[in-house]
C-alpha cells in the first residue's frame, strides 16, 4: 500500500515518496520524537500479510540493526500495523552511484576512495556475520561530501520466504521467488555464479559483486549483460569481463584485484574485503609493480613509433644477454591464504606456534563451550584435538622445542604440560595477575604481569619468581617476547594518556624505552618488529643492534582480532602468519527474573553487557560495555546514555548511595585510578587520592567513607580526612571482589574456593566461610542483608546469614538456573537483573593462515 504525506507510523510521519524498488516503497519521514529526518522502507503488501516471513523478517531486522559503521546506512527500529511492516532507516542525502556510472565511466582518482569505503563496509558487517547478497550500483550512496553510505544489508535475506531451500543462504535470484519480490533485472548482473545457480553462498558472493561494481565504475559498462534475465545469468555462469574495457592507467595491483574477486571458482576467490582494502590502499598510495615498463629518459624526446621500436629492441636484446650470462632470479614464493574455522561460539583466546609452523597451540575463552581450555592443531590434519589437563588455561605459549607449552590460570598459577600430553606441572604462584608467557634461550618462563612489572622463574615446579622490571606496583609490563641472541625484551606498557606502548628492555639493563603506540609486540627473521593497534597489525623496520626503529610503523594486516587484554597473532620463522578473525557474538537482551523463575523482559537495547551495577533505587542502571559506562532508565527504557568514552578502558562501577554520583576506575592518567563523575551538571570527572589499581566496593554505613578493595586489603577511603585506612586482609582474595551488604553489617569475599563473609566494622571478630566449588562471579547481597547470593555454574544460588547465635552461615540452596551471562545484580525489591542473550550463538571465532607472507609484508614496510 501506498502512504500518504502526514500519515504517521509511531512516532514517525510521512513526508514524501522517494520511490519503489524490488525490496518495497521508501519514503522520507520525520521522526517526532527526535526531529529528525529518517527513510521509512515499507516492504511488500503481499509479504506483510505473510505472519510467518513477517516474524522471520523482524528476527534478520535485529540482527542488521547492530550494524554501527560510518559507511553503512544504519537501521533504527522496526514498524508494524495490521497492513504495514516497515523499516525505520538512517536517511542519507546524495546520489547513488548507478546515476554516477549512467553518466559514464568513472575517473580512477574519483573511484577507488569510493571503491575502498565500500570494501571497508562489506568487511565490518563480515566481521559479524553479515552478508549483503545485493551489492549493486543502486544501493551504494554517495554523499556531497564523498562519503560513501551501503544501504540495504542483509534484507535479501530478511524478506526471503520461511521454509525455501535457499531461504537462509541466498540472494534474491531470477526464480519464481525473486519474480515474486520484484527484483529487476539490475540485480542479476551482479550476482555470483554461486547465486546464479541457486546454490549456498557465504561472504564470496559480496567480494564477486564488488569486483563487478568496481569494473563497471571503472569503465563504465556491465562486466555480464544480455537482453534479458535469463542471458544475464548465463553471463554470469558462462562469461569472462572484457579486460581491454579497462583504462590504460588501471594500475596493475587493480587488474589483479578484479581478476582476483571475479574468479568463477569460489575456492579460489579472494574470501576476504580486509585483504581487497590492502590491494586498494596500495594503489590509493601509488604502490607500483615491478614488471611496469619503463621507459628510458634518452628515448622519451623521440618519435613514438622510433621509441616503440628501441625499446622492445633493448628488452629483448637484454634478456637474451641476461639468459646467457646470468642465473635466473628465483621466482617469489606465492603468498596464499586460507582459514581455520573454530566449532560453533568459540572465542580465541590467544595462541602460540612451533618453531616450524606445522603446529599451533590456541587458547579458548572461559565464555567459549567447555570453557577456557586448550587446543592442538596440527596443519596435516582437518581438527583440532583438546589437550588434556589444560581446563582453564589461557596463554599458551609453546617452548623453543616444541616439547612443552606453558599456559597461566586464572587464580594467577603459572604451570606447563607436555605437548605430546602427560601430567600438568604447577611452576610457581604469581603476585599478580599473568599477563603473557614467553620462553628465553635458557629454558626459563619470562612472566608478564598487570601490575609489579616483569618476572623471570625456572620452569621447575614450585620455582621462585626473580624481578626483570620493577614498577613499584603500578604499571603493566605485559606479553614479553625474548629478541634473538639474548639482546633484550620486548614487552607492552602503559603510558600516561597514550594508551599502550611498545618497550624494549636491553639485556643486563633494569631501564626500558618505548619504541611505539602500540601492544603484543614480535620481532621477525625479516628484521621488522611487528605489533597490534586499533585492530591491525603494524610493522617497521628494528635495528637489532641498536634496538631501535628504522622508520615509522606501517599498517600490514587489517581486522585482527584483540583488545587492550589479548591480540590473537603469531608469525613462524618461515614466514606464515596465523591471525584471529572475529565472528559476530550473540547480541543480549536485560531481563527481570524472580525467585520463582519468572522472566520479565526489559525496555533496553540489545548489547553487549559486561557489568551490571543497578542504582540504590533500582530505577537505573550503570552498565560496561566494551570498555565504557553507560547509565539507563529502566523505567522508562529505551537507549541509554554513554557516561565515558571507552578510550581509557573504563572498568569497575560503584553508585554513591543518593545515586547523584557514580565512581568507577579509569587508565585516564596511565595506571588504573578511582575517578567519580556526577549525574548532573556538567558531569565533571574528579579523580580521588587513593592509590592505583584500587577497586572501590561499596560504602560505610553513614555513606561517608568509600570502600575500595587494593590486592587482598579492605580499604576506607575517609573523604573528611582526605585519607586511607586499612580495615582487612584477605591474602586469598585473589579477584579483589568484595561485596558490602545493604545495612552495611557485612562484607563478603570472593575467595579462590570460597566465600569469606566477615561483620563490619570489625572485621577480624568473626569469620565464616561459605564453600563454593564453582563460583563464577562475584557475589551479591539480598536486600534484606541476610542472604549472600552467588552464581555457581548455571545457577543462581543463596545463603543465609544469620544475625545471632552460633551458626552464622546456613547451607547453601538453588533458586533458579538458566543460560544467563556473567553479568547480573540484585534489585531492592528481590528480583534478580540478567543478561541473556537473544540469538543463537553464531559460528566461532576463525584463525587465518597466511603463507609465505614475508613476501607481502617486504612490499609494504618502509625500506631499511
């Protein structure tokens, strides 16, 4: 049905028509509630009517709608009557670049920045399992500025049928279904063989359409086309693209990349838009290629034909001498690529390589299926096998013999197996959360740490840990990597307002230099230190004798997986390259659960949800999400509103108890510092004296002093006296996670197997403790302060705390279990906040495999 200029869907009215496509009628539309100007995509009358596909529509909708890219069109919410489905989409002003190309074909300056904000769409919406499936001229938009907007993502899938055999993995093709949807003749030209035939397709499919878009750009004709539909497909299925249409001034790195998008054989096909952003980014950068002809300045100044002539005379005579006096240069080995698939929801870890690079050691997630643990792949075989003993593991990291891999857990033990199996051996017990392992030329562990700088300890069970750096307790020196012949340590730190750095340590020296804005540093055979930042791999060359940088780093790889905590990487010695690739995680929803198992959903946004912290009221929330605070209204719902930026890694949350202000811990001045914001005004940030790396945990009774937690020892912060006391020791606290009840009587602590719970203010008059085999998270208080509640497995449990007599601590019983994430609270009416996530867990997380990569990377670092 067609809308009317004032009719109104929600909150959102009809302005005017922009017009009709196969995917349904778009019109401009204000949004009343946030003045703004939106699209509004009202999707078939005859799907909307279908409840079925209607249903599986607005399931797809979700899953597009957490696509957040600078050049892809964003989806903002879904609208439904009795007679209209539609879409509430970013509107973008400008001109589609079909009516760029109808105009003729485009210069190459003018459509490779298109072409390469394109790419970098395509790759982000890969990166979460998003496939587009209708690439075309059409649903690319440029804006007056140059910026590039991808519109329509995924929808191909969203409005397919439920029940098709093609449903799920195709895009709309020349069959009776598209003929149903209205697809017009546009599309077929730029599907991929795989579509053409109906068949299954993955993420090759957008790579195939646009190398046919950028053909078309760049010589402003269709790469397949024919009279009608059915000769488009055959085209497709059949035809090569006509090379010679192509400028004369395609640079040569272009031809290829075309070439390499529209191979016909899927298994051949580049299967990677980071890969094609590093074939565009060397041409955008003047890359040129070696068998360029050049021509020599004493023949340019003569006639064409003369210089023609002189020139094939001087390369023939010149390879004829070249073949007879010299030997042949050997040819360069061929960079290839290919992936390892992880099973279904697993999350990397980290991993560690072999000496050879035939075998790799991986790490997995506690939040992966079957929890943090180890793996061995071996390149001669399909699988990965678990190593056995490893439960819990994280950081493998391989010795130079292949014989061990030493990993740490999480109750900061430093231990190693054999790779061929046999018994775990406990090394040593560190001060401090591990942070990354390596191995020197002697044998021993060098042992990178969150805080107290790095150690040295022999690999013998129940070693001593001796001091490399000392930070006084403050800063990181994590992820050491030994440099060849005993030169010195590279490892990452943190400095003051610029994030992580790359260090080097010189041997037989305690003083350490930064070498770069950057973490997880290696160095390589190719003499180049590569590193991780924002996402890439950078790489410039090192001067080992030195121990200096030759020029500025260079970014080589894009789209590798990690954070401030763990960058998935490793190179061998012969030049291959092992890199994590993200996949999409299950997006998470809040909900309301009671003690008798009922859930209650919530009015929030799906997210990604870390840590709860609801306020003392119950009405709102503080919440970390990828690094940043945001606070929400769970009364009214709706999205949230974002406290702090996320740059300095913003992490533990505390409400003051009028909830005016919220405390929480920052890098914002290098080490982690207790900083407090207030919820009104100006939300001015005002950092308190009390030392790094301290957590604040709750408040005294007369809301006066604040409680923080600093390596084992409560803590009171006395804001009257600008001074700290010492009110416990709990040695083994080893997750600095205590819990203040809500009448301020008690603390609880999570203990490595326990939980400790002590009465407050005298904290050392009683102890009892509550045994827990498997405690997941922190604990939490009943409102009533007279139960402790914990997670344990799947399971929610409790506790109670008596207020007389003998028997403090009673027996502990379930209240309810379900698949919740980690992240949860206690409301003050007794219902219990959790996360649970809204859709199932995608595929896992992908190792890619590059070899003979020093090959590439020579071409891309600066010269030494």
């Amino acid at each position: 049905m067609s809308l009317m200029p004032g009719t109104r869907l929600g909150p959102y009215e009809i302005v005017a028509s922009l017009g009709a496509g196969g995917m349904g009628e778009v019109y401009r539309a204000k949004d009343t509630h946030l003045d703004r100007d939106v699209a509004i995509k009202v999707v078939p009358a005859s799907f909307a009517l279908d409840a079925d596909r209607v249903a599986r529509f607005t399931r797809e909708a979700k899953t597009l709608a957490a696509l957040n890219h600078p050049n892809i069109a964003q989806i903002y919410g879904l609208e439904k009557t009795a007679e209209v489905t539609a879409l509430v989409m970013e509107l973008v002003e400008g001109e589609d670049v079909s009516a760029h190309i109808a105009r003729g074909a485009m210069p190459l300056a003018d459509a490779l920045p298109i072409a390469r904000q394109v790419a970098e769409a395509l790759a982000a919406a890969h990166e979460k399992g998003i496939v587009h499936r209708d690439l075309k001229p059409a649903n690319i938009m440029l804006t007056a500025d140059g910026h590039v907007k991808v519109l329509d993502f995924g929808l191909a899938k969203a409005l397919a049928p439920e029940g098709s055999s093609t449903d799920v993995e195709t895009s709309p093709t020349m069959t009776a279904r598209a003929t149903e949807l209205g697809i017009i003749l546009g599309t077929a030209a730029y599907m991929s063989p795989e579509q053409a035939k109906g068949r299954a397709v993955d993420r090759r499919a957008d790579v195939w359409a646009f190398g046919v878009v950028l053909y078309e750009m760049l010589t402003g004709r269709r790469a397949f086309a024919g009279d009608d539909v059915t000769e488009v497909l055959a085209a497709v299925i059949r035809d090569t693209p006509e090379w010679t249409l192509l400028p004369a001034g395609t640079p040569v790195v272009i031809r290829r990349l075309l070439r390499r998008c529209l191979e016909r054989n899927r298994a051949k096909r580049l299967d990677s838009m980071r890969a094609v952003q590093l074939e565009i980014d060397d041409a955008l950068g003047g890359s040129t290629d070696e068998t360029s002809a050049r021509v020599s300045p004493t023949v340019r100044g003569l006639r064409p034909w003369v210089s023609a002539i002189l020139v094939v005379g001087a390369a023939m005579a010149g390879a004829v001498a070249g073949a007879a006096l010299w030997p042949r240069s050997p040819e360069k080995p061929a960079v290839t690529r290919f992936e390892i698939s992880l099973p279904a929801g697993v999350t990397l870890g980290g991993l560690s390589l072999t000496a050879d690079g035939r075998s790799l050691v991986y790490s997995t997630t506690s939040g992966s299926p079957g929890g943090a643990r180890l793996y061995r792949r071996d390149l001669d075989r399909l699988d990965s096998q678990p190593i056995p003993g490893s439960d819990g593991a994280e950081g493998p990291a391989i010795s130079p013999d292949g014989a061990w891999v030493a990993f740490f857990l999480k109750d900061k033990t430093i231990a190693k197996l054999p790779l061929s199996g046999g018994p775990v051996v406990r090394v040593a017990e560190a001060p401090y959360l591990v942070h990354g392992l390596a191995w020197d030329p002697p044998g021993h562990l060098l042992v990178g740490q969150h805080e107290g700088g790095m150690k040295r300890v022999a690999t013998a069970a129940g070693s001593a840990l001796e001091a490399l750096t000392d930070t006084g307790g403050k800063t990181p020196h994590r992820y050491p990597r030994v440099l060849p012949g005993g030169r010195g340590v590279l490892f990452m730190t943190y400095g003051s307002k610029a994030g992580d750095e790359v260090a080097v340590l010189p041997a037989g020296s305690t003083e350490w230099r930064v070498l770069a804005s950057g973490s997880f540093p290696e160095y390589l055979p190719t003499g180049d230190l590569l590193f991780w930042r924002d996402d890439n791999l950078w790489a410039a060359p090192f001067d080992l004798q030195r121990l200096t940088l030759g020029a500025e780093p260079v970014p080589v790889i894009a789209g590798v997986l990690g954070n401030d905590r763990r960058a998935v990487f490793e190179c061998s010695n012969d030049g291959t390259l092992f890199y994590g690739v993200e996949t999409s995680r299950p997006t998470q929803r809040l909900v309301w659960v009671t003690r008798d198992k009922k859930e209650i959903p919530i009015d929030i946004p799906a997210a990604k949800f870390d840590a709860l912290w609801l306020s003392p009221n119950g009405q709102r929330l503080l919440a970390r999400q990828d690094g940043k605070l945001w606070v929400y209204d769970l009364q009214r719902g709706g999205p949230g509103e974002a406290l702090t930026t996320g740059k300095f890694d913003e992490w533990a949350g505390l409400w003051s108890p009028d909830g005016r202000n919220v405390v929480f811990t920052s890098r914002q001045e290098g080490p982690f510092k207790v900083y407090r914001i207030s919820l009104s005004g100006t939300r001015s940030i005002e950092p308190l004296d009390i030392p790094p790396g301290s957590q604040p945990v709750g408040w005294t009774p007369d809301s006066k002093d604040l409680l923080y937690q600093l390596r084992g020892e409560l803590r009171a912060w006395r804001f009257q006296e600008k001074k700290s006391d010492v009110l416990v020791s709990e040695p083994g606290n080893a997750r600095d996670t205590a819990v203040v009840s809500p009448d301020g009587r008690f603390v609880a602590f999570a203990l490595t197997t326990a939980i400790a719970v002590r009465p407050f203010p005298d904290l050392n008059a009683n102890r009892w403790s509550i045994p827990v085999a498997e405690l997941r998270t922190a604990p939490r208080w009943s409102p009533s302060s007279r139960e402790v509640l914990y997670r344990a497995g799947s399971a929610v449990m409790s506790v109670p705390v008596a207020i007389a007599g003998d028997d403090r601590v009673g027996a502990a019983r379930k209240l309810f279990e379900g698949d919740y994430g980690p992240a949860w609270d206690v409301a003050p009416d007794g219902r219990f906040l959790m996360v649970k996530s809204t859709s199932p867990v995608g595929a896992g997380d992908r190792i890619v495999v590059v070899r003979n990569w020093f090959t590439e990377l020579k071409q891309k670092v600066p010269a030494r």
